[in-house]
C-alpha cells in the first residue's frame, strides 16, 4: 500500500489557499497587510485612547450595518471568547430557568454550565443525536432560549426563530454561523459570537448583538442581589461598550484584523453577499459528496446541513484520517473531524473567507488522494 504522507497532489488541484479550520480559520492576507501598515501607529498603543477606540467603534457599526439591527439593538464585547459568554450568560442574562438545544459538543457545553450554576433553576435540556437537531418548546417557566446557529461539532445548522408563544428571551451562539448564515435580529435577543470563525479574526474575544429586552434583562439582573464576578459581569460589559471599551485589555492585533474583515463583507455587499458564498460553496462541496460514490454529508436532512461547516463520511474502505494526512503534507490543512465526534470522516469550513473555487479544487483533490490510496 501507498504511503499516505508520500502522496503528492498535483499542482493544478492545490486550492489558492490551504486553509479550512473551523477555527481559528482562514485569515485573509489584505487583512495582514492592513495591520502591517499600522504596526507603529496602532499596535502598542493604549486602549484607551481614540486610535484603537475609533476601530471598535467601527467594529460595533459595521457589525449593527452588517446585521441590519434594528433600533435599540447594541453591539457588546469583551474578553474570554464563546465559551467564556456561557457563563456570562448564566450570571448575566438568564433569570431563573434556561431551556437548551443540546445537538452536539458546543450547545451541550452551555447547557453544562447552566446545570452547574447553583443559582439557577435546573435547565431544561432538549437532546438529538449527533447529525440532527431538537427544536424548542414554549413554556412559561423559560425566561431564556438558549440555540446554536452552527453546531460546529457535527455541522449541523439551524434557523433563528423565537419559538411561538416564548416570552422567555432568545439568546443563539453564533460563533460559527455568525456572517456566514442568514439572520433575522427580530428573532433574537442575544446574538453572540468569537471572531476567530466566519470574521476571519483571532480567538480571545466575544460579541454580542442584544436586543432592548436583552439590555432590559442584564440591568435588572445586574442590580439584583445576585454575586456577579466582574469579569463575568454583563452590565460591565454594557457600560464599557458603550464608551468603545473593553473592561480589561483587549488583543489589539484581533480587533484591527476583525475590522477590516467587517469592512471588507459590507464592501462586497454585507450578509446577503456572504451567505449567496457560503451557499455557493456548500453547493459544491454537498454536491461532489453526494456524488463521490464513496462520500455522502455526514447530516441526514439536507435542510439540517450547514452552509458553514461541511461533515463528510466516508465509506469504512477508505481511511478519512489518511486523506485529510495526505491533505495536510500538501498544504491542505484541518480537514480532520471534530475529534470527539469519533467518525470516518472530513470536516470543511465554508466561511466567508473562503473562495468557493477552492472548495471545489478540493473536492478534486479529494478524489485524487481516494485514487491514489486505493491504488
Ligand atoms: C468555536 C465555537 C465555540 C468556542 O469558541 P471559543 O472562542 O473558543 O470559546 C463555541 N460555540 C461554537 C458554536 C463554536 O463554533
């Protein structure tokens, strides 16, 4: 048998670019090229100061522009990331009792910390197996919503809608679905988000797009008697944002980066131009799987699978782990799967960022890789 790593793909089925990570993923080089150009003007500088304030401050518009918010909405950061928002968010953001969609690794971590917060009520946790979704059921006693746009772990998507008759709030982790799928605000009321995804930034930080109720929440939270930790402190967060602040230091080198990624989506013509390129790109990369005769999507419904995270079995002849080794000797970077998932399989980002004329050199570079192991 061939050894995998002496396998050479040819030229003419390199993708331009070899990057398809879930995350950290694909950064853009104009965007390098941008932060070069400020390496003495910006990075280095206090956060304080109008120069990296003025770049959070377009962060926060482009993203309101970006998202079409409606008035009253408001765009939040801060530091820790996705996963530090969950326990923001069981300080900060849910009352009493949540109910979760717990479909995979990411959504069910959230549901995981609102279990283990002490001042919560018990969440109500709605599972499906891996490759599916659950949907929510209204009820009274739910003061929060919690969804995940993109289901990162298994490639799993799910549309934005606040579930008939919920009085509760909607708050939806959009780490990875975040600019790459379509969203209606008035279905949310809290949108929040790392940048290190579909905005082509860093990891380290998070933002959130909240709604007037959402603001309504945290103060009135905020001024109960609940401890809240500073750091996990929402209405900090609030009032910092406002000024274009974080409450601590925030990665200059991400947020520069993050805008020019925003700058660059409205330029090109805001949400609606980047989900007709994820779209475009899933198109492809589903439609050669479908067609492969030895790969087929991972997610049962098509209408389950997302536009920004393509999961993709292969037949038990073929090794997938070898194929995304072969991948990775020629450049061809984290195709591997979501580790815990444990399948015979490749895993593709599709965001923004990414050319979907690469998504479709890599499918043939796929087909290459199969030949050549089964020959
Ligand atoms: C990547 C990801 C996270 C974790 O983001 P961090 O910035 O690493 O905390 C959370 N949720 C989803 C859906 C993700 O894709």
């Amino acid at each position: 048998m061939t050894n995998p790593v002496d396998i050479q793909i040819p030229a003419h089925l390199l993708p331009s670019d070899g990057r398809f990570g879930c995350g950290p993923s694909k950064v853009r080089p104009a965007q390098m090229e941008a932060l070069a150009k400020v390496t003495t003007s910006f990075l280095g500088t206090s956060h304080r100061q109008a120069t990296v304030k003025n770049v959070v401050g377009e962060v926060r518009s482009g993203l309101a522009s970006f998202f079409n918010l409606p008035d009253g909405y408001e765009v939040l950061l801060g530091n820790g990331g996705a996963t530090a928002f969950w326990d923001i968010a069981t300080f900060g953001l849910i009352e009493t009792k949540s109910q979760h969609l717990s479909f995979g690794e990411f959504s069910s971590k959230f549901a995981s910390a609102a279990k283990q917060a002490p001042w919560l009520a018990d969440p109500e946790v709605l599972k499906a197996e891996p490759g599916s979704r659950s949907y929510a059921v209204a009820n009274d006693e739910i003061d929060l919503y919690a969804f995940t746009h993109n289901e990162t772990s298994t490639g799993v998507s799910m549309a934005i809608e606040r579930p008939a008759g919920a009085t509760g709030l909607v708050a939806v982790d959009a780490t990875s679905g975040a600019g790459g799928l379509a969203v209606d605000p008035s279905q949310f009321d809290c949108y929040y988000f790392a940048p290190q995804k579909c905005f082509a930034s860093d990891g380290g930080l998070w933002l959130a797009l909240v709604s007037p109720a959402a603001v309504e929440r945290i103060e009135r939270i905020a001024a109960s008697d609940r401890f809240i930790p500073a750091f996990f402190d929402l209405k900090t967060a609030l009032d910092n944002s406002r000024l274009d602040q974080t409450y601590n230091t925030p990665a200059l080198a991400t947020l520069y980066l993050l805008n020019e990624q925003v700058k660059w989506m409205n330029e090109q013509g805001g949400l609606e131009w980047a989900t007709s390129r994820t779209d475009r790109s899933a198109e492809i990369l589903y439609s050669w799987a479908n067609e492969a005769g030895f790969a087929r999507p991972f997610v049962e419904h098509p209408e389950d699978r997302s536009h920004v995270v393509a999961t993709i079995d292969f037949d038990d002849h073929i090794d997938a782990a070898a194929i995304a080794k072969v991948l990775r000797a020629n450049g061809i970077l984290d195709t591997e799967p979501y580790r815990k998932l444990g399948r015979n399989q490749l895993r593709v980002a599709m965001f923004p960022a990414i050319d979907p004329e690469d998504i479709a050199v890599l499918c043939g570079a796929i087909n290459h890789v199969v030949g050549a192991l089964e020959g």
